[in-house]
C-alpha cells in the first residue's frame, strides 16, 4: 500500500518522520509543521488543530520481506520531481531576468546620478560666481554712499565758500548787517575765521609791498 503526502504529494517511506492530526489523517512531518505554522488546520479536511495535538506514527514493517515501491509510483514521484525541478529552473530564469532588468536599471539611475553631479558641479560654480559679483556691488554701494556723503560735504563746503566770497566782496556796512542777521553759529565761526585769515593774508601783502618800496 503507497500513502502519499497531500502535502508535498510524495509517498511515505519507512526512513521519513510521520506525523498525524487528531482527525487521523498523516503527513510529513516537515511538511506539517511548515503547514500548521500558516493555517492551524488540517491539511487534507481543514479541522482545527496546532503544533501541540499532532503525534508521531511508527510503522512496524516485516524483517523477512524487503519492500518496495511498484515502478509506477516510482516513475509518478520522478515526474512528480522533474516539474518542481522545471517549476524551479523557471523561477531561476525569472529571477535572472529581473536581476537583468534590475542591472538595466542600475546603470541608467547612475548615468542619471553621474549627470546630475555634473549640474551640481556646474551650480556651484555659478554660485561662487554670483557671490563673487554679489562682494563687488556690495563694495560698489559702499564706495558709492561715501561719494554721496562726500558730495554732500563739498556742496556744503561750496555754499560756504560762496557766502564768503560775498562777505569779502561786501562792503563793511553790509558785512555787519550779515553777520548781525547770521543765527547759525558754526555759519558764523565759519565766516569769522576766513575773514581772520584774510585779513591776515592782506597785512601779509601789505607788509611785503612795504618792505619792497621803503627797504
């Protein structure tokens, strides 16, 4: 008699470890705890069971008799082999087509990573560049408010020469009555100290004209 695993659908022999679940039916017992471990049910009339309800069978075989197994369930069991053989040698292929596809794809996302580097590389310089430019408007700006504070104090210095000029081209009576009218004091200070060193100037010119014709 040839008892097949429903299992993995291979017959019992007296070498395998086999097992029964409390409704009596037998596996491998491999095969039963692999099975148990997904569904806790029988195999083969999907009563309810686990791990701890499951029990070893042992078979008492005749020590006068050899047994074995009739060439048909032989020849089932090979071609039973030869298609999970082919079953696996078609996830072999599978497998080895995707890890080409896989490969494919590797070397495109590195191409694509190899372009991008190169655009970072090119941004950077473009970055370094502008902030480059960025120092030299901001030292532009710079200079450019100092040219403005400067003219500002040349024009200030210019009204001021302008109005001295016409103290000095004013007559004396008119040059009292500016003075007199001036509120602003440092105006005032300011025109004080030029006349001071115009008259200076004009003993100066005095004195030279003088030595010259009496000395």
């Amino acid at each position: 008699m040839n008892i097949v695993c429903v299992i993995c659908s291979d017959l019992l022999v007296p070498s395998d470890d086999v097992f029964h679940t409390p409704c009596g039916h037998v596996f491998h017992h491999a095969c039963l705890l692999q099975w148990i471990e997904r569904s806790h049910t029988c195999p083969q009339c999907r009563q309810r069971t686990t791990e701890s309800k499951i029990h070893r069978i042992y078979f008492n075989f005749s020590n006068n008799e050899s047994i074995l197994e009739d060439p048909v369930s032989l020849q089932t069991r090979i071609d039973s082999l030869n298609f999970q053989l082919k079953l696996k040698q078609k996830d072999v292929d599978d497998l080895k087509g995707e890890n080409e596809k896989l490969g494919k794809q590797t070397s495109g996302l590195r191409h694509e990573v190899r372009k991008i580097e190169n655009k970072i590389v090119s941004k950077d310089s473009v970055i370094f560049a502008l902030n480059d430019q960025i120092k030299f408007f901001k030292q532009e700006c710079s200079d450019m408010k100092n040219y403005k504070e400067e003219n500002i104090q040349l024009k200030k210095e210019l009204e001021n020469l302008k109005c001295i000029r016409s103290l000095v081209d004013e007559s004396v009576s008119k040059l009292d009555s500016i003075i007199m009218e001036t509120s602003d004091t440092f105006k005032l200070k300011t025109y004080i100290a030029v006349l001071k060193r115009y008259l200076l100037f004009l003993i100066y010119i005095i004195l030279n004209i003088y030595c010259k014709i009496f000395l």
